[in-house]
C-alpha cells in the first residue's frame, strides 16, 4: 500500500474526507438535491429526469445517516473514491513528492469539489468516469473473461448515474477502434447491456419518457450567440477556475503516445465538441461537461510533474482558489458571507414558516418540483407537484403522489394566486399564497393523443382518443378540455378552448380504457403554431399537460 500511497496522500484525503463530511451535515439541501431524496422514496429501475443512480445512493445513505448529512454520505465516499483512482491513473512515480500539488490541483475545480459533497447524478458519474478508465486501462494491458465483466458492469454504472455517461464510452471506443474487433470488448458490452436491461425494461413501461423529455420535449428559445455558445465557452472556463489556461494548455499540446492517453485526449476533446455543437441548438449547462475534469486533470497533474515552472506556478494560483473556494463553502452555510442568496440559504425558514400554517395537511406546490421535495424534506408533510400547461413534466406526473392526495383536503399553493387563506415568504422576500382544497382531485394523468402524427390546422373534425388510467368513471361534464398552441421552440403562446362536437355520443371517459371524441380546434390568434399540445382541467385548476408536442402540418 505504501508502493502506491504515501502517507501524506492519506492526510490530505483523510482532512478532505472530513471537511465535506462536516459540509454535508451543516449545509442546507439545494432544491435539486431534495428532488433527488424524493426519487429515494420510492426506489425504482428509472426516474423522470435520470436513471436510478442518485436515488439509490441517497436511499443507502438514509438507510445509515439521517437528515443532510445521511443524503450526502455516500458523494462524500464517491468523492473519496474518485481521487483515489486518480492517483492511481498518474504513471509518475514523482507524484509521491508532490501530494499537496495533486490535492490543490483537484480542489480548484469548482464543480468537481462541490461534487464531493453534493448529491446529484453527477456526483457517481465523476466516479463511474474514473473507474472506468481505470479498468479500461487494465483492459488494455490483459483483456480476459473477468477484465470484460468488470468494465461491462462499471459501463452499466456508468448509464445508470447519468445518461451523458454515454459520451463517455463512445469517445473512448472512437479512440481505439481496433476494440471493434476485441471479443473481449463485444462481451464487455454484452454484459453491460444485459446489467442495463431493468432500466430498458422501465423505458419500456414508462412509453420512453424520460428520452422523449430530453430529446424532443424540452423547451427551448431562439439562438443567440451571447446566451448559448459564449454561454457555453464560460462554463468550460467556470469548471476549471483560476487555473483553466493549464488545463487547456495541456490538452492542446498533449501528443498520446499510449492508447490509454490516447483515450484521455479524445474523451476530452470529444465531449468539448460535442456540447460545442450543441450550444448552436440549445443553451448548455455547466456540469454537463464535467467528466472532461477526469481526463484532464490527470493531463495536466502529469505535466506539472514534468514542469517545474508551471508546477510553481499552479503551486501559487491553486492556493488562492483553495482561499476562495473555502470561503465560497462557508458562505453557502452563512449566507451573510456571500453576495448572493443560493439554494442552501432560507429554505429550512420558509418550510418551518409554511409548517406553523398548515401543521400537518399536504401541501399541493403548483408548477414546482423544486419547492414540493424541499419542503417535505424539512416538514414531514406530504406533498404533491401540481404541473400545468405553462410548466413541464416531471417525477410528480409519472409516480404516486397524485393517487395518494386524491379526495383528500390540502393546501393549495400556486404562484399565480395574489390572496389566498394563507400566505409566506421566501429569503429572497417573494410571497406565496395558499388556499385549502377540502377534496382535492386533479386527473392529471389522462392521457390525449391524435392518430395522426402530424395535423392540418383547418376548420375539419379530429379524431381525440383520450385513456383513462384511473379506476373510476368520469364524466366529461366535469372537465374542460383546452390546446395550447407552441412555438418552433415549444414555447406555449397561447391556449384555446377545445370544441367538442355534436357528433359525440360519450357522456363518461371508462376507467382503464379509451375514449374517442370527436373535436374541433379554434384557430389562434397571436401566432402561427408550430405544435399543439391538449390540456385538461377540473374544479377551477389551470389546465394540464395531457399530450406530448404534436406537429402542426404546414
């Protein structure tokens, strides 16, 4: 052990270890995090938004731990376990002499040192990165039976963290295609497959929803260079932080002399690329780009081994951003430190507020699948996202929770009320109203589809099939059905009442069946459409979201 780990290595790791498990238990859940611990609830092979991956990690946790601390545990061992394998990925026995070097180099990445206290998917990509290339690199040396396992099941991991994972694998495989002729490498994939097939089969049960979310469903806007490419271009700046110009440096002048480098350079110019391109179509996010931090930091730790002036240098610049990083932890503790109210600041104070107000009645959030897990987190009420035309899907329109809250009195808080039975307010001195709903039914989950996959925008007849999933008869007298009319970005502009015909002679939607009706569409007037979508409302509430984007014929 002390071949490969130097005693200074274990301090280092070891007061790392400490401090984010410290972070962990002092700092508030960010509105992400709690949506997470959400997804634990209920375990499952997929969620909405991600595969199972973090749900599982905060279940274990909070099967050891409670609170903040229990659904941050396990990113505190990952994050451990990801700079482990780094240091194993360094061929450079110098690296004994440089233990502080090493450490401050990773802790000035800002989004992979929050990851290491932060539950979110990205927290075991980062470490599913690293191990598979941990693995892979062994692969390369002596591929067998069991080295196919092992990277077969650590690629299913991968997947199941997060799906960009898929990048991941795909630019490795780029960099060495003579893999396409491995056996070895076709088992390794086999394996990985087969690991993958609950979540496949969740797809299946789930009519692909989370693919068709991120791939066709998201809203987007029209393109502009400021918002989306330089966008793009600050965040991989932002990843890296004050010492961004050796990272890229290095990357650029890396010359691979060994497939495994090889693999370092393409999975990092691969994955730049493509959210490069991307950023032409859609704005990006900063932490998709996060597993470019693997294969570049172990770049670069291996030039400043061989480069003393630099080593000085990113010595001295990366002790200013360990300064200001520290700072920037503690801030999201206290908030009087930092300029800013963040997502850890205030939360614990309006859930406790909002509590005091309703005692122990679930709570309906409209249009927030941030505020209704943040709040149940820190009250133990139940709680349900309400998701109507104006918002998107999310876990809340696929799960439970509507079932559970059925018929049942709540209190009911939506961001469009300006009075209401009750009220609170946030840190930031916004004010919500609420009102009490004494039975509470919502049909969110009816489902309308036209057979046509694209429609005419005409005065003509359609053909609406409506399923009903609930186990009650309902009658149509007591719903309004409504379409919005979207964008080419599937943006809603606009929402008209739906016209049912004469022509019907349905009185009643039959439980787990459905329905045809026969209806007709109002033309808009602020805009030429683009799609529409079909919502659905009851008792008063804003129309819901009953059908994916459906393409108006031009």
């Amino acid at each position: 052990m002390a071949k490969r780990f130097p005693k200074a290595f274990f301090v280092f790791l070891g007061a790392l270890f400490l401090l984010n498990l410290i972070q962990s238990f002092f700092t508030p859940l960010i509105y992400d995090e709690t949506y997470y611990w959400y997804y634990a609830q209920q375990l499952a092979w997929g969620y909405f938004d991600h595969p199972p991956m973090v749900g599982f990690l905060i279940w274990l946790g909070n099967s050891i731990l409670a609170g903040e601390l229990g659904v941050r545990f396990l990113s505190c061992i990952l994050g451990s376990g990801t700079i482990t394998i780094l240091w194993l990925l360094v061929d450079n026995d110098l690296k004994k002499k440089y233990v502080p070097h090493f450490f401050l180099l990773l802790f000035s990445m800002a989004l992979f040192n929050a990851y290491g206290f932060l539950t979110l998917p990205d927290t075991p990509l980062l470490f599913f990165t690293a191990l598979f290339l941990f693995v892979y690199k062994k692969f390369l040396k002596e591929p067998s039976i069991v080295m196919s396992i092992a990277l077969g099941v650590v690629m299913a991991c991968l997947m199941y963290s997060k799906y960009h994972a898929v990048l991941v694998i795909i630019f490795v495989l780029i960099s060495n295609l003579s893999l396409l002729k491995n056996k070895f490498a076709w088992l390794a994939v086999i394996i990985a497959l087969l690991c993958y097939v609950p979540h496949f089969k969740w797809l299946y049960d789930h009519n692909f929803v989370s693919i068709e979310y991120h791939i066709s469903e998201r809203p987007n806007q029209p393109y502009t260079f400021e918002g989306f490419t330089l966008g793009y271009l600050l965040n991989l700046i932002v990843n890296f932080g004050l010492l961004f110009p050796w990272f890229y440096w290095v990357l650029f002048q890396s010359k691979p002399k060994t497939k495994f480098k090889k693999a370092l350079v393409y999975l990092s110019y691969g994955v730049i690329a493509f959210f490069f391109l991307s950023s032409f179509h859609r704005r990006t996010q900063a932490q998709w780009v996060i597993v470019i931090c693997i294969p570049m930091a172990i770049l670069t730790y291996e030039y400043l081994l061989q480069n003393g002036k630099s080593r000085k240098w990113v010595y001295r610049i990366s002790m200013v951003s360990a300064v200001l990083l520290l700072y920037a932890r503690m801030g999201l503790i206290h908030k009087p430190m930092l300029p800013i109210i963040y997502e850890t600041h205030g939360n614990k104070e309006w859930s406790k507020e909002l509590k005091n107000i309703v005692g122990d009645t679930p709570v309906v959030f409209e249009n927030s699948y941030r505020r209704a897990p943040m709040f149940s987190f820190y009250s133990g009420n139940e709680t349900f996202s309400l998701n109507n035309i104006y918002y998107r899907r999310n876990q809340y329109s696929i799960d439970s929770s509507e079932a559970a809250l059925q018929n049942r009195r709540v209190a009911y808080v939506t961001p469009f009320a300006t009075s209401g039975d009750f009220s609170y307010t946030t840190l930031s001195g916004r004010k919500y109203f609420g009102s009490y709903i004494d039975n509470f039914q919502s049909y969110r989950k009816l489902e309308c589809q036209i057979d046509d996959k694209e429609i005419v925008l005409n005065n003509e007849e359609l053909s609406l099939t409506i399923y009903n999933p609930y186990e009650e008869k309902l009658d149509l007298n007591d719903f309004n059905f409504n379409v919005g009319y979207l964008n080419k970005y599937k943006q809603l502009k606009e929402i008209k009442p739906l016209l049912l015909t004469s022509n019907n002679s349905e009185q009643f939607l039959k439980p787990n069946d459905t329905t045809i009706l026969k209806v007709k569409l109002i033309i808009p007037e602020k805009i030429v459409p683009h799609y529409i979508k079909f919502a659905v409302s009851k008792n008063g509430l804003l129309p819901g979201i009953n059908s994916t984007s459906i393409k108006i014929e031009k």
